[in-house]
C-alpha cells in the first residue's frame, strides 16, 4: 500500500509536519491514519503531529511549525542564531518576538520563549523565508547580534561572543547596520569595544 500523491503532496506543501486536525477527516480516515502508521508510512512528529516516514524532515521543523501557528512571530536570538549558523548552541526551545501588545503564544510543543519588543524594534531587521512554502519570519544576521547582546544577561555573553566570531569568520561584515540596531536598542556605547574587533 503505497501514501496517495495528494495525500503526498499535502505533506510537502504544509512544511512536512501536519496536525491531526488537518488530515482528519479532510484528507483520510482515523482507521486510513492508523493504517499508514502500521506501515511505517506516516509516524508521529510530537504530541498531536505527524510526518511522513520516508522523507527527511525539513530544515528546523519546530521553527516552521511555530511560524505556521503564529504569523507575527519572528525567530529571534539563539533560534535565529540557529537559522543563520552562528552558534554551536542547540536550541531547547524556539525563541521568537512578538509585538509589545501581541498575546503571547500558548505552546507545550514546540517549548517557545517569547519576548515582546517595542514596535520599532520588532518591526527592524526582519527577513522572510519560504521554508518549503512555510513563510518563515527571522531576524537578519546583524538584528539579531545586536538582540544576543542586549540579553546576554539571560543569554550567555559566550554565546554573543561565539556569535560575533561566526559572523565575522563567515560572512561579510555590516558595520553600520550593526550600528544602526544597536543605536535602535540603546547598546552602541556598551557594544563598541566588542564590534571593535571585527575592524
């Protein structure tokens, strides 16, 4: 018995990873669902999902499912760090911004942190990704420098500085725009002698 290309292709274009509630009773049956678990087609992917067995699961897909669930929700600090490949951290939740007056996700999987910023600085650095036709709000590589930094308290200031040297190692170097976030965040003073290092 082999999975329907529909049933396939409705996989793919959700990102992968798909709640019960969407299959059933639209695409196939509870017994149909319980069958193609049986047969090692679909298995569960976290309380109340399922994925498909014999494809690799897309990039992040705690990400993706955040930003399936929450529009508003920008990847930010170690998750966005994560994204951009600028940390050996391993995110045991996904961090994400919201509005300063947004309402705050309710999540007991994927475990999200949610930190509320001031509409201009919510609003600065944000990039979008089409992560297998999941819209996937990030912050840009220098936005979210500048976030690490203003919470390296709650953060880790190791993990900034792993970060600072990733970026300058790997990718090329945009001063002003740090300076502008940083000017945004009210850290250019405390920032300086770190950025200091990448001149």
């Amino acid at each position: 018995m082999t999975i329907p290309a529909p049933i396939k292709d409705f996989f793919r274009n959700k990102g992968g990873v798909i709640r019960r509630g969407e299959l059933l009773p639209a695409l196939m049956t509870a017994r149909m669902l319980q069958k193609y678990m049986e047969m090692g087609i679909i298995r569960r992917w976290g309380r109340g999902f399922y994925c498909l067995n014999d494809e690799s699961l897309p990039y992040e897909p705690e990400m993706l499912m955040v930003a399936r669930r929450y529009p508003a929700a920008v990847i930010c600090l170690v998750s966005a760090l994560s994204f951009h490949d600028m940390t050996t951290q391993i995110p045991h939740a996904v961090d994400i911004a919201i509005p300063y007056q947004g309402n705050a996700p309710r999540s007991s999987y994927p475990l999200v942190h949610t930190f509320r910023f001031r509409d201009a600085i919510y609003e600065a650095g944000i990039e979008t990704h089409d992560m297998q036709g999941v819209p996937l709000k990030v912050y840009n590589m220098e936005k979210t420098l500048v976030d690490v930094f203003r919470f390296r308290n709650r953060v880790g200031m190791d993990v900034f500085l792993e970060a600072l040297k990733m970026y300058a190692n790997n990718h090329p170097v945009n001063l002003p725009l740090i300076h502008e976030y940083a000017a945004l965040r009210g850290v250019t003073r405390t920032i300086m002698p770190y950025l200091e290092t990448l001149v």
